[in-house]
C-alpha cells in the first residue's frame, strides 16, 4: 500500500501511467497513497561522492520538529537508524487524537507496502529451504481452479510477481470498495481469483516493471499455500519468532492494540485503520520502528543464519525499472545513489506512511513511521544519503465556491495512458473522479476551472469548456502535468 510528494532528487514516475496509478492508489504501497499502497520512484544519480555517514541524533530531530511542528505533516514521526556504531530511536510527536502519549520506538505502525519486503524474503527463504523454486509457475501453489493468465506459451512465476514484472495491472478492475475509509477490507480472495482467472495480459510476462499490489498479494498467498498456513502465520514463523519481533503482526492483540498510534490523513484528520484481507502479503503488516531495526540488523549480522542467507537472496535477483539506475528486487527496490546503492521500500495507508531502507556498502539502515499519510521517504532516503533532498510541504488548496451547474461541462471521459482512464462525473452537488481500476474520489474548486483532491496531493485543470463540454484536462501531480484529452461518448 501512499500521497507522496517526489523530492527533486528524483525522477518523476517511471511511466505517465505509473505516476497516473499514485495518485489514485500507497500502499503503496500498499499503498489511495496509497490508497493502493505506494508508488514506483527512482533517485537520480549524482556524480560526486558524499558520505554514508548516518546524521546526528541533533539532526534528525531538527528534520522531525520541521516536519510536525512546522510544516505540519504529522502528528507522531518515529525514526529509527542502524550501522556499525549500534542503533538509535529519536522519536518527536504523539499519538494523536485524543492521546497525547508521545510516540517512541515501540509505538505500533501501520506499515503498508513495507509488507512486501516481508514477502520477499519469505520468498528468498523458502527457495534457500529448496522449499520452492524462484521460477516455479505461481499456478502450482494456487487453488486448481484459479486460471493464472499466461502469454507466448510463458506462465507468470514467483519471481515474476516478486518483482512486479508479471503483466499483471496494479490493481484488480473490479475493486470498487463500499467503504473508501477502509478500502480493501471487502475485497475478497474469491474476488481475486476470479480477476486473475478472466485477465488477459497486455504484453509478454518478465519483458516490463508496472508495480502491482495484485501481483504481491498473489505471491503472499502462493507462499501462504506452500507452507500450509496462512501469510501472517508464515511471517510469524519465518521472520518474526526467529527476530523476537514483539510488536509485529497483522491482528493486533490487546498489548499491541494498546501502542497503535492514531492514523491521520493528509489534512491530519482523523482516519480508521485498515484492514487488508485478500491483499495480506501486499500491505497489511502493522510494526514499530524498534521492530524494523531488527529486520535491519540482519543486514550487519556477521553469522550465517537462514535469513541472513535470504537477506542475501532478496538483492542477488533483480529486474530493471524502466531505463534508470534502479531495479526491483525481491521485495526491495534498488537505487543507485551518489555514496552507493541503496535498498528501500515505502508504503502507505491511508492514516500512516512508512519507509524502510540500508545502504549494502556502508552497513547502515534507517527507519521512518509516521501517523500521517503525507509520505516520509524523502526523509528515509536523505538519512542513507544527505545529497538526496528533503521536500517542503507545498500551501494548502483553499476551496472556493462555485455554481454546480459548472460541473455538467467537466463530465465525461479522459484518457491518460493507454489502459487509464479518468472518468469525472457529477452526483448532486459534488464533482467526483474514478481512475480505471480505482474508487471515485471527490474533487474542490479551486477556480479558474482547476479542482484538488483532499485524499491525495494531486490537482486537475479543465480546457476552457467549448460548446459546454471540456475538451481536456491536465492532472498536476509529482510536478509534472500530463494532459489527457476527452473521449467521445
């Protein structure tokens, strides 16, 4: 399962679809920022080299009070760092809502897509165990009757999914949640499969990265099947008894109930938690910083233990992501930066955000958990490596009043990509948005025929109406503007 505002050391999205799929989705994720958990981005690489040194504890509070206290993007940002001198929690704000207990390192997290970093290395465990084959068709750990899509006598593999090259679309066509506060949460596995056994696959399978919470979710349950449990009780086995991760789960019990923060979203407005049945492996883990560190630690362990081993496992595989310096591993992804590569994930939900990262060469890891679904990688990703920016949190949209009978002249069909479509449509007084395969969000004017979203950071402008219909939009969003012209009805 995220809002996320690229910083200027990146890239925009890799592809106009991929930056399209942000904004409705983030959590990533996964992840909506979400509200479909995440988003695909890559850091540029700098030519000069900068220090691996992890910041101060002095500065890593200065970056947290901006963020909260200033640029109010938060109500409780934990932020948790490892190397070879130990490892540290600096930690500024609080629960939120009603609760004025300040957040530490033991503080409960939705963590979104950081899911899939677990997912992958329950991958690269189980094919260490011989227990699996990275290239076994995902078909063999299904139910008989799911018809997994294949193309050029090729099936989709485990690999495949772990690495978002399958073919298979972000998320399912038919997600149309009843509840958009809690999205997924109706969504069911019967539902999937049945999306999977219909869909026909645009283009040859391993041959293109598009990010895909299906795809993982398909991969956590396959994984699931395999051991004979399911997913939470597999990453309970594999990854979290063997840590002694204590604050880590999916069903949160009474004690960790009790260090859940409060969600809130890009408004800090109150938000329920989610809950992510059907797409577990994708974005449903809940966790603490102190947690994260744990898992990071196997990076700086000196003994060979089995998941050291699948540590190891999850970078040695890799795909490329379009034409950057940047590959998506099992579970990661891997950027080359101006002090070395970096291995990270984000996510989101639609209260939190997450991001969780280690820089290979310098054995240094970082840990970022916010109450908000503002988005916090810029900051994980400046700690590996300083010469990588932080944002600044852009003015607040004000809405302004305008005459609903406008809205007739805005609605209809536009389309973005090839297979991404954004369908504006009126329902009384309101103006509301649906991305293909995405729930309607509503947009506010703003004036001049341009509306934002509450629900992610992302803005349209409508061509000047002609014969009382818009002949073309512009979505504004990662700084960039892409048109998208009218489809005749």
């Amino acid at each position: 399962m995220t809002r996320f505002r690229i910083p200027s050391a990146f890239s925009g999205a890799l592809t106009a679809a991929a930056a399209i799929f942000a904004v409705a989705a983030v959590a990533g994720g996964l992840l909506y920022l979400d509200r479909k958990m995440d988003r695909p981005i890559v850091v540029t690489t700098a030519s000069s080299a900068s220090s691996s040194q992890l910041p101060t504890e002095t500065e890593i509070r200065r970056i947290l009070a901006d963020r909260i206290d200033v640029q109010r993007q938060s109500v409780g940002i934990v932020v948790g760092t490892i190397g070879p001198g130990g490892r540290n929690i600096v930690a500024h704000g609080s629960f939120g809502g009603l609760d004025p207990r300040a957040v530490d390192g033991d503080t409960v997290y939705e963590i979104g897509s950081v899911t899939k970093v677990f997912t992958g290395l329950l991958l690269a465990d189980m094919a260490a165990r011989g227990e699996v084959k990275l290239d076994d068709p995902v078909a063999k750990y299904l139910p008989m009757n799911v018809a997994v899509p294949e193309r050029g006598g090729k099936a989709i593999t485990l690999v495949d999914l772990a690495t978002h090259t399958s073919g298979l679309p972000r998320m399912p066509d038919d997600f149309e949640p009843t509840d958009e506060t809690n999205p997924y949460a109706d969504y069911t596995v019967e539902q999937m499969h049945a999306f999977v056994s219909s869909y026909t696959l645009p283009r040859d399978i391993g041959t293109e990265y598009e990010y895909s919470n299906l795809g993982s979710a398909l991969l956590g349950q396959a994984l699931a099947s395999r051991a004979g449990k399911d997913y939470e009780a597999l990453v309970d086995e594999r990854i979290i008894a063997p840590l002694a991760m204590r604050s880590t789960a999916i069903a949160l019990a009474p004690r960790l109930a009790k260090r859940m923060a409060t969600g809130h979203n890009a408004v800090l407005e109150i938000v329920p938690n989610w809950d992510l049945p059907a797409f577990a492996g994708a974005g449903a883990l809940r966790s603490s910083a102190s947690d994260l560190l744990d898992l990071l630690q196997v990076t700086l362990n000196k003994d060979t233990t089995p998941l050291t081993t699948a540590l190891a496992g999850t970078l040695a595989t890799r795909r490329a992501i379009g034409e950057q310096e940047t590959s998506a591993a099992l579970g990661w992804v891997v950027t080359k930066s101006s002090n070395g590569e970096i291995a990270w994930h984000d996510g989101g939900t639609g209260g939190y955000s997450a991001f969780i990262g280690f820089h290979p060469g310098a054995r240094t890891g970082v840990v970022v958990l916010s109450n908000a679904n503002t988005g916090v990688s810029d900051i994980g990703l400046h700690l590996l490596n300083p010469e990588i920016p932080l944002t600044r949190a852009k003015p607040r949209h004000s809405e302004v009043s305008v005459d609903p009978k406008l809205f007739d002249s805005y609605v209809g069909r536009y389309r973005l990509a090839p297979d991404v479509i954004l369908s504006v449509m009126r329902d009384d007084d309101g103006l509301f948005a649906q991305f293909t395969g995405q729930p309607r969000l509503r947009l506010f004017a703003e004036g001049g025929h341009r509306f934002f979203y509450r629900d992610v950071e992302a803005a349209i402008t409508f061509a000047e109406p002609a014969a009382d219909r818009s002949p073309s939009l512009i979505l504004h969003r990662f700084g960039r503007d892409m048109a998208a012209p009218r489809l005749s009805d």
